[in-house]
C-alpha cells in the first residue's frame, strides 16, 4: 500500500461505518522493518528457550494444570471478567465447579477451549471452525459467525463507537477465508510476524457477537503449538497484555486507521518474549521447588514418599483426597493420611470448603504468582 493509499484510508475511515472496506492479507505495508526483524530474533529465542525447559519438568500434567489457568484468568480479565488466581485453582477441578461464582466458571471454559484446541491440533490445523469451537466453549453457548448487523466496539470510558466490524455473513466469512489462507499459504513471513497480523484482523473481522478477543488469544497459543515453537500451549501471554491493556487496544486500532503495523508488530513480538522469559523462569522455580520438596520428604517420611505423590500435589495445587486415589497412588484412608502428614510437615495447607477437605500448595501458588516462596517451617520436619 503507497502512502497516498494509507493516508486516503485513514482519512475516510468513520468509526461508526461497518469496516467491510478491512484489507484482505497479507497486508501490503511493510512487515519485515530492520526493528521488526531484530525484535523477532529475541522472541524465537526465548520461545526456543521456554520449549526446552519445558521438558524439564517430566510429569507435563503439572504444567498444562497451571500455566494455562494463569492465562485464562488474565485474558478473561482484559475483558472485565474478574476472577483470583486462587479461586480459580479451587474450582479448576470438575467435581468443584458447580459452586463457582460465574466470573471463575467462564474463565475456566477458557482454560477448557484451549485445552480442546490443543488437542485438536493432532486432527486438523486451526481454521475458522476451530475458532468457531474456541468461542462456543468460552461462552457456553452455542456460538456462530455474525449474521445480523448492529455489533460495534465502544470506549469503556465515554462509551463512543471507535469501530465496527465488518457486516454481513458473506462478507465476514469471505474475511475469515482469506484469514483461513495468511495462517498456512505464506510460509515466507516469520510466523511470529503473522502471529501478529493473524491476532489483529481476527479481532478486525470480530466475527462473533461476543467472547472475539479471548478466541483470539486461544488462538496465538495454538498458533505457536501449530508452528511448532512450542510444544504446549503453556505461554501466559495475556499476561503481558492485561500490564499494557490501554497500548494493546490503541496499538489494534492504529492499524485500523493509520495503518501502523510496525507498533503493532513490535507490541506483539515484545509481549511474546517477555512472557515467554517469566514462564521460563516459573518453570525453573516450579522444578527446583518440586526437588526440594521430594528431598524433605525423602527424610521426613520414608516410608509414604513416592515420586508420584510429589507429582499430584503440583499438578493439582489445591489437591483433593480423591487426586490421589485415582491416580492410584493409595486407597482413601491412607490417602487423607498422607495429605494430613503434608500438612503436619508445613509442605500443604489443609483447608475445609463445605463438606470437602482442600490440601493447598501455597508455596506453588506463591511461585505461580511471581512471589518468593515462604520458607519451610523447621519445627515441623
């Protein structure tokens, strides 16, 4: 696009006209800048970095049961829906989800419709019917591409239109082709730089009534999963964005009006391998806290240590009886006895909820939420 093209475009875009004028991709700016280029070897690197000590934890279960409820309590809060960590921990588990509040239930469907979306990747790679599927199982209701006009994204602030999407279901649709087709036909561009132009024109396009910006941010991880530069979808990448909410959305609508790709690119690019570095380093504080905790009980408890039961109080924080009985590491009695003498030895802390007993990894969830874990009371070891 010739800057006279840009500057035309920016000057007649109206906020409250649907955008069904959206360029198809890939976009004809330039993408591939001196300072994208150098900012893309920083974030492979770190991603490269993140894929490997990923293996280093050997029971995986305690990865993709953590890191991802990370990312689906920040991203769901970028869209107002709040929920704690620790609430979200606590009803993670099916058997405790009835009683969620609905805030931590929808967050939780998002950690389901990534989970999904992983694992659909063995099948197919992402297309608009993965989006589809992504969107239906975060809001819980049947979902499908827009079909009637009037959706329009206003300033929380002043509550004026600063965009609408496109309208129409062919038009959108013909949108999420072309989409469909940047996402597999351009081999050519690095693809955390499509990874970037993929997450703008999917939030462009706005193709459901509702939920548009967690689809999409399910969908960069799977992209990453997809491309192979990780091997989960572990990158709490909303992390960064829920800490630079106001550029996220301002650097989205730039490209909208101005054209300003580069910004935009480089947000993303730096967003990934600021992320990509602090789950690296919870992976590694996750793993020595994971050692520590076998050494001590090794000594404390010869006789009930197992590999295993270190394995299930990390893959399930907030550890209940049962986890431990189904992953048939004891029967229920000896189960309750050994969370019990966890707790005795400070390693757990025995909460009562209702009628179910909660043995919690506070120094996990401290290391989860970026803090310095307490030390481990002497007196009880």
């Amino acid at each position: 696009m010739s800057e006279a093209q840009s500057t035309s475009r920016a000057t007649a875009f109206d906020p409250q006209t649907p955008y069904n004028d959206l360029p198809a991709l890939p976009p004809r700016a330039e993408i591939d800048s001196k300072a994208i280029l150098k900012a893309c070897i920083g974030a492979r690197a770190q991603l490269a970095t993140l894929k490997e000590s990923a293996k280093l934890i050997s029971q995986q279960s305690v990865l993709i049961n953590t890191i991802p409820l990370l990312e689906a309590q920040a991203s769901s809060e970028i869209e107002n829906i709040v929920t704690t960590t620790d609430r979200l921990f606590q009803y993670a588990q099916e058997a405790g989800q009835a009683s969620a509040d609905p805030a931590t239930k929808e967050a939780l469907r998002y950690r389901t419709a990534l989970y999904q979306g992983y694992k659909s990747l063995s099948d197919r790679p992402i297309t608009t019917s993965t989006a589809v599927d992504v969107c239906r199982t975060i809001k819980g209701v049947e979902m499908d591409i827009r079909r009637v006009p009037g959706v329009a994204l206003m300033n929380d602030a002043t509550r004026q239109v600063v965009y609408t999407p496109p309208q129409g279901e062919n038009a959108v649709r013909g949108l999420l082709s072309n989409w469909e087709r940047f996402l597999h036909d351009h081999d050519e561009i690095d693809p955390l730089i499509r990874l970037a132009i993929m997450h703008y024109q999917f939030e462009a396009i706005h193709p459901f009534t509702d939920g548009n910006g967690r689809t999409g941010r399910v969908l960069n991880l799977l992209f990453l999963v997809e491309k192979g530069l990780l091997d989960q979808p572990i990158l709490y990448l909303s992390r960064y964005i829920i800490s630079n909410k106001a550029d996220y959305y301002r650097l989205l609508l730039k490209v909208t009006t101005d054209s300003a790709w580069e910004e935009w690119i480089l947000y993303m690019l730096a967003a990934v391998e600021s992320t990509a570095q602090w789950t690296t380093e919870r992976i590694h504080e996750i793993k020595t806290l994971m050692q520590t905790t076998a050494d001590m009980l090794r000594k404390a408890m010869p006789g009930g240590y197992s590999r295993e039961l270190v394995e299930i109080i990390f893959a399930q924080p907030y550890c209940r009886i049962s986890n431990v009985v189904d992953a048939g590491i004891a029967q229920r009695a000896t189960a309750s006895k050994l969370l019990k003498e966890l707790a005795r030895l400070d390693i757990l802390v025995e909460l009562q909820v209702g009628r179910e007993k909660l043995f919690i990894n506070p120094r996990l969830m401290q290391v989860l939420k970026g803090e310095t874990p307490r030390p481990v009371s002497t007196a009880t070891v």
